[in-house]
C-alpha cells in the first residue's frame, strides 16, 4: 500500500525537491516521501531511507498515514511567509496552515489541522487517519493552497500595476465589482 501511495502522491507532482535560486535541489530530498503504519505500530516508508526526524514528528502525531507535500504551490507559500510567522489562513471560514520552523517542532502545531508547514524542510506535511482516504485529502489541502497562491498573486499584480501607474502620475479609480 505504502508504494501505491508513493506513486500516485509522485504522479500528482507533490514530492518535488525544492530547487534553489541558483537552480541546486536541496539536499532536504531524502525528507520527501510517504510514511504508512502498520496494525502492530511501527511505519513503513517509501522510499526506505526517509529522514529520522520527519519519521519520529509522524509517529509523535499517532498518524495512520502521511505524506510530505513539496510543488510549485508549496515553493510560492515559502516564499510569500514572513521569518516569524506560525500560521497562514487559508479559507474564510478559518481554516488555516500552522507553520512550524522544522518537523522536529510538530509537536507545537494543531494536530486536529491533518496538515503543516515546515519551514526548514520546505514542505507541507499532510497527515490523515486512514491511507483510503489521503489522497483525497491531499487534493483538498492543494486546492486550499493554490487558492491562497492565487490571490496572494493577484494582490502583488494588482499592486504592483497599481504602484506603477502612480508613479507614472496616472489617476487610479477605484474598480467596482
């Protein structure tokens, strides 16, 4: 089972290894991966020499079932969090992602979320109480954050268009909906 989940969370495109700005893959790629626990207690992974560390946060959470979440989407979150911050909302209703410095610090976030951002690691670590189902909450946590990604860069166009036309000397009118 832990193989049919490594393949098709690696066909959804949610274990790409973080590329630097100077276009190196951070050595953080043995982080990536899936992590399934067996009836008696111990966990499987795949692939087999996962990182310690993000195996130790996994069982310390009592996860059936988890998986790191590193894409495009994830690469622009990283990007847009500030140094300090500890949680992003993601939706109205008050959904929002703890972000937490490493997986080591899992212990501080809100387990009842299934889902946190690892600052250090550069991934987003998706976690559920059943393999059946974390697929299918995989692609609902993609689709919160591509959500987020979107109108975080629809602000920066608007605001960059917005201060770029100021300096022009052009008058802004407000747009109405």
């Amino acid at each position: 089972m832990v193989k049919f989940l490594y393949r098709r969370i690696h066909q959804s495109k949610w274990l790409e290894p973080f590329d630097e700005e100077d276009g190196e893959t951070d050595v953080g790629a043995s982080s990536l991966g899936v992590l399934l626990r067996h009836p008696d207690g111990r966990y499987t992974a795949e692939p087999l020499l996962l990182n310690n560390d993000l195996a130790r946060s996994v069982e310390r959470l009592g996860a059936a079932v988890a998986f790191t979440m590193s894409s495009e989407i994830t690469r622009s979150l990283l990007h847009q969090i500030t140094p300090f911050q500890t949680e992003l909302s993601l939706d109205p209703r008050g959904f929002s992602l703890p972000i937490v410095n490493s997986v080591k610090d899992l212990g501080s976030a809100r387990k009842d979320r299934y889902v946190c951002l690892c600052r250090n690691e550069k991934f987003v670590l998706v976690w559920g109480d059943s393999a059946e189902g974390i697929l299918a909450h995989g692609i609902d946590v993609e689709t919160k954050l591509l959500g987020l990604v979107r109108i975080s860069l629809s602000h920066s166009i608007h605001g960059t268009a917005v201060d770029s036309a100021r300096r022009s000397g052009a008058r802004i009118s407000p747009t109405r909906a």
